[in-house]
C-alpha cells in the first residue's frame, strides 16, 4: 500500500549527516541547530559512503514524497544502486531543546544538508543526535557505536541479524519496534500485499521498497514498550496501517 504518503511523514525536512571524511553536495537546507530547533519535524540521516542511491535512500524518498511528486511534474524516477526504481507509492540544553527530529541510518542523496564525523568519536555521536525523538536504522551496527540514546522517543530496526542493536535498544527502556523481514528483494513495490503470519520470514521474501514503507509507517505507532513482528510480501492488502500495528502490538 505504497500508494499513499502517510500525512505525518509529509511535514518533515530533510537533513542528513555523512560518516565518510568528505561533505556531500545537497539542497541547501538549513543547519542542523536552526532545524533541530524549528517546529517543523525534520529527518537527519547518517552515510557512511557515497555514489548511487541504495536502500536506504527509498525510505528517505517516501519521507520527502519523491514518487507523488515526480509524477506530478512528469520528472524521472529514483534508480537505486541495485537497478530497482521507485514507481508511485502514493542547540539550546538537552532540557529545552525540540525533540521533533528523525535520523535515518545510511542515507545519501541530494536531498538535505551533510553533516561530516568520525563515527568512533562519541561526542559526534552525541551532537548528531541532539534534537532527534525517532531513529529508523534500516542497517546493522549503527545503535551499538552510540553510548547514550537519551532523549529518543522510539526506534524502529529493520532487523535481520542485528542482534547487536535490538539487545541496545531492548536494555535501553526506550519504545521499540523491530521489523523482521524475509530475503529483501529488488522488486518493485506496492504490487502485491503482505503477510505477517509467524514464521512466514522463513521462505517469504519482501521487495526493498516495502520494506521502506513499512518503516515510515511504523514510525508514529509508538508502541509502550515495543512490538517486534515478521512480514513478508504476500496476499493482504493493508488499508489502515496505523490500525494494522495496533493489532499486532495486541497479538504481541
């Protein structure tokens, strides 16, 4: 059901730091403490490399309404690094600052201003997320680098073997969600449903622009403690996502 951006997602601005040692050219936005600040939600997204847009960036393109608005303006569609392209898928203290903020793990495109750091340095890990109330860490091994998630609102993993960054999140006591998939594929998305029977990551498979949705979806269904499910493409097509997670959270 990529066909609609979910309403929540459309307030947001972009922003996005790069870990390499090099700053990439973007859309000048505004920095990063006039963002973190400002009352408008913004996305913060972490790169540690450059070049073509991967997986990460299909979930940075829902979030920035890319697929509705280049068929408007008749522009061409997003080619990700694995060939698949994105068809219509409908400072102030750490007291008083504006927690209204998104980091995307791994992202790199035009879209937003980069922000560079050494990703060891743990005061840069600190300054990237001042502001942030929601990670999406589509990839492994972000989570476990960062020593304190304070401030965070809730974290959304799409896991397949990360067990190193859902035991940090778990300890944490911070609301949670974790997306098991199947094999991720190179499909393109909102053609078939999708099935969430236990078990069912076993054989399925998920294309990856799915999987990026399903993501942005779970964002604000902020469960109160957390909600770990499997989903696969299958049969079901999802008309209300926010009442689809509730459920699961009640099955849970």
């Amino acid at each position: 059901m990529a066909g609609v951006l979910p309403s929540s997602i459309s307030q947001y601005t972009l922003l996005y730091y790069s870990i390499d040692n090099s700053i990439s050219n973007s859309k000048p936005y505004s920095s990063l403490s006039s963002i973190c600040n400002a009352k408008k939600r913004s996305v913060v997204c972490s790169s540690s490399r450059k070049g073509k847009p991967g997986f990460f960036d299909v979930i940075l393109d829902y979030i920035e309404g890319g697929p509705k608005l280049r068929k408007w303006y008749g522009a061409p569609d997003l080619n990700t690094e694995d060939g698949s392209i994105l068809e219509e898928a409908d400072e102030s203290s750490e007291e008083d600052e504006v927690r209204d903020a998104v980091l995307v793990t791994d992202g790199d495109n035009e879209i937003g201003q980069s922000m560079t750091g050494d990703p060891k340095d743990s005061s840069f890990l600190k300054k990237s997320l001042r502001g942030v109330r929601a990670i999406i860490c589509p990839n492994e091994g972000f989570l476990s680098k960062v020593e304190s998630l304070k401030g965070v609102q809730h974290v959304v993993i799409l896991s397949l073997l990360a067990e190193q960054d859902e035991a940090v999140v778990v300890a944490s006591g911070i609301p949670y969600t974790i997306i098991r998939t199947g094999l991720l594929t190179n499909d393109r998305g909102a053609k078939l449903g999708f099935s969430f029977e236990e078990g069912c990551t076993v054989n399925g498979s998920l294309s990856k622009e799915d999987a990026a949705f399903v993501c942005i979806e779970a964002l604000d269904v902020v469960p109160e403690r957390g909600l770990v499910f499997e989903v696969v493409n299958g049969e079901e097509k999802i008309l209300n996502w926010k009442d689809q997670l509730t459920r699961l959270m009640e099955q849970a």
